[in-house]
C-alpha cells in the first residue's frame, strides 16, 4: 500500500492523529514501511489499495488490536503505540469508535442494550436521553426493544451508526462500513461520518466513496 499525506506527518501541530514511520511485517513479508501522515481533526480520509495491502491491518494497529513492527502513532501529541493492556483498553473506551461491515452487534440483546454497552463513561442518569437521540438521528425513533436480529441489514448500521453517536469518540475507524448496503443506506452512513467528523473527531476508512475523502493510497 502506498500513502499520499494529507497533511505531512511532523512536530508543527500536534493536534491529531498521527502515523510516523510506521511499519508491519509478517515474517519477511512487509506489509507497508516508512508510512506517515497525519489526520486532522474533522478529517475523512479513505484508505485505499488492493487486497492483501494490510489496509485493515492498519485499522487495527491504530486501534491497539495489533502493534506495529517499528514507528509509532501519536493522538494529539501523545504516544498510542506499546501501550499497556490497561491503557490500550481505558483509549478504546473513551477515544475510539468503530464501524465494521458485520455491524459487530449483539443479535440477541434489543437496540437499547447494544447502545448501552458503547456508554460505560457516561452518567447511568443521561443513558436514555441520549440513546433517544441517536436513534432519532440515525431514523430510529421509538425502537429501543427491538432485537438486533429483527432488523435489516440496512437497520443493523444504523444501529451501529447511534452506537458512534452516543459514544461520541475521537476517533472513527471503519472498515468497509458500506460494503454490504444498497445506495441509500450507504449514503446515509457516508453523510453521518461527514457529520461527525465536522464535530472534531478523525475518521480514517478502508474504501468508502472516496469522493467524500482525502484519499491515503
């Protein structure tokens, strides 16, 4: 996988998430080496590549599910990388957010409780508010006890969509989280990261349209 910066990666701000020198291997397969850029905030910017480029590995590496064979990524000037079990853990509770093709939600538990489990920092007191909003956002008003494995597809993103909203993280990571849905629902996904990243937050994706991104290659 090659890269193009938005921004080049380097000490004149250190708002952001940054990738410096960053590296992976699998045995003497390199993956990618020498990858650096930095993402501001409210940035959206598409991760592109043929299979096999080590476009999800890097998805993971920034979200501490993998480490890196040499560099590092910092968040607003502070080391991610190498981080203890602890640490890795309390930045994907507070700072990280996910989007996943396979929505990764509970089937048996109703939208409610999926959205709950995205909301350990937040006062028991506010849960239900902001769970009415998100739902209303995202074109689920009212449909907190739904199973998850009564909806469609297109419903099931949704969901995982009012799980961003009420986590309100940092950072977004998707990874292909239009893949499996028809055109509407697609844009309906690709117009509320837009949002949310306006927000503030940083939203690196493996292929959405690219057109609504600044494009790593």
């Amino acid at each position: 996988m090659k890269h193009q910066t938005p921004q080049q990666a380097g000490p004149a701000s250190t708002k952001g998430l940054h990738i410096i020198s960053l590296e992976k291997r699998f045995g003497q397969r390199v993956l990618w080496s020498q990858l650096s850029v930095s993402i501001r905030p409210s940035e959206m910017v598409a991760i592109t590549g043929p299979s096999g480029s080590g476009k999800s590995t890097l998805l993971n590496c920034i979200g501490l599910l993998e480490e890196p064979s040499a560099g590092s990524i910092e968040v607003d000037g502070k080391t991610i990388t190498h981080m203890g079990a602890h640490r890795s853990r309390l930045f994907r509770r507070n700072r990280l957010g996910y989007l996943f093709q396979d929505y990764a939600l509970i089937d048996e538990a109703n939208i409610e409780d999926n959205l709950t489990v995205a909301m350990q920092a937040t006062q028991r007191s506010k849960r239900k508010h902001l769970i009415g909003q998100a739902l209303e956002r995202v074109g689920l008003e009212g449909r907190q006890k739904e199973p998850i494995y009564q909806l469609s597809g297109g419903e099931q993103q949704r969901v995982a969509l009012a799980r961003l909203l009420v986590k309100k993280p940092n950072i977004i990571l998707a990874d292909e989280p239009t893949g499996a849905l028809d055109s509407a629902n697609a844009q309906m996904v690709i117009d509320s990261l837009r949002a949310m990243a306006k927000t503030g937050g940083h939203c690196p994706h493996r292929h959405p349209r690219r057109q609504h991104c600044t494009s790593l290659r």
